[in-house]
C-alpha cells in the first residue's frame, strides 16, 4: 500500500472583497500544494480557498471539497457555491458550521487566509485538536489577527502554528513540520 498524501486545507472568506493580489497569492498556495503532491481541502466554497483551488488544479492537484449541503442542487442553488475545478465533493448535509469539524478533521495541515466567523471557527478546531496551522498574514481577516487571539486563548494543544507573508514559503514550512513532528492524535477513549 502507497504512502497517504498530504491533505492540505485552505480556509478562508467566501465572500466580501477580494483584493487581486491575494487572489493571486492564494492561487500560488494551491499551486504549491500541487507541486509538492499533497491534496488540497477546502469547504466547497467560493472566494479565497476558491482560488487556492484553482491554482492547484492548474498544476494538475487533486482538489476535495467538503460542502454543507445535502446534494449538488443544493450546493449550487441554496448556498451558491462551485463545481468547477472540485475532483471530488462531499456532501455532508451538515450546513455551513456543521461541516468544519469534518473538513477540518479530514486535513493534516490548515492553512489561514483572509477570513470572517467561519474561518475563525477552522481556526479554533484546527487548534484545539493540535493541527498544523499555517496562516497566510497580509490577507486581511482573521489571518491577521491570529496573533492577537492566541495569548487570549491561554491553552497548550500541541498546535504549531507558523506565520508567513509568502504563500510558497508558507506551504512548505509548514510541510516540512508536518512530516518532521507527526501529529499526536488521541483517540478519545485514551483522551478521557
């Protein structure tokens, strides 16, 4: 049996304003998860992780994403989210909050751009159960003010988080600590 790939979770706005440079940045992020094999995940939605996908799937990436909604109608028409560029979808049916535990879960390494309540909420999961966090700073949103929650947050998890401003670097740091300090993830019979 082969090595599992990477998977690589690109969280972010959906909507609101997109500058042209970030856009450009996250589509290097996706660019770069295709380039080092990994798998990119993201919510199934448009705006910056859109973009992410979009550039990992122009250098040939395997693009997942995870949507709320309970069938593709749905996914389109309810919560006017895209198809293109998405190898595979999931349908959870969960809704928007509902599905973040299961993307979130689904991911090694999160990454951080931009980023409104939604994002915050991956943040928070992602950090609470020890992921790998990388957090593309200069994107606006929460990426920017990840910073100022942490010393609030007052809570070891075995979370790394690394902050980066080039999207590229960003990806690869935070790679190469994934598969340099494996994850401990406790069961939750083991945990209690």
């Amino acid at each position: 049996m082969g090595e599992q790939k990477i998977k690589i979770g690109v969280m972010g706005s959906a909507g609101g304003e997109i500058l042209p440079e970030v856009a450009q940045n996250c589509q290097i992020l996706g660019e770069t998860i295709a380039e080092l094999g990994c798998v990119i995940l993201t919510g199934g939605c448009p705006g910056l992780p859109h973009e992410a996908v979009k550039g990992c799937k122009r250098k040939g990436g395997l693009t997942v994403g995870v949507s709320p909604a309970l069938s593709e109608y749905e996914h389109v028409h309810v919560y006017g989210s895209p198809l293109d560029h998405i190898d595979i979808m999931i349908y959870t049916g969960s809704g928007l909050m509902g599905r973040e535990v299961i993307g979130v879960r689904s991911c090694d390494i999160i990454i951080v751009v931009g980023g409104r309540s939604g994002t915050l909420g991956e943040f928070a999961i992602a950090y609470d159960e020890g992921r790998t966090i990388g957090v593309l700073m200069g994107t606006g949103g929460v990426a920017d003010h990840i910073d100022d929650i942490l010393p609030v947050i007052e809570k070891k998890t075995g979370s790394n988080i690394v902050f980066d401003r080039d999207p590229k670097r960003l990806i690869e740091r935070c790679v190469e600590w994934f598969k340099t300090h494996p994850p401990i993830i406790k069961n939750r019979e083991s945990a209690s």
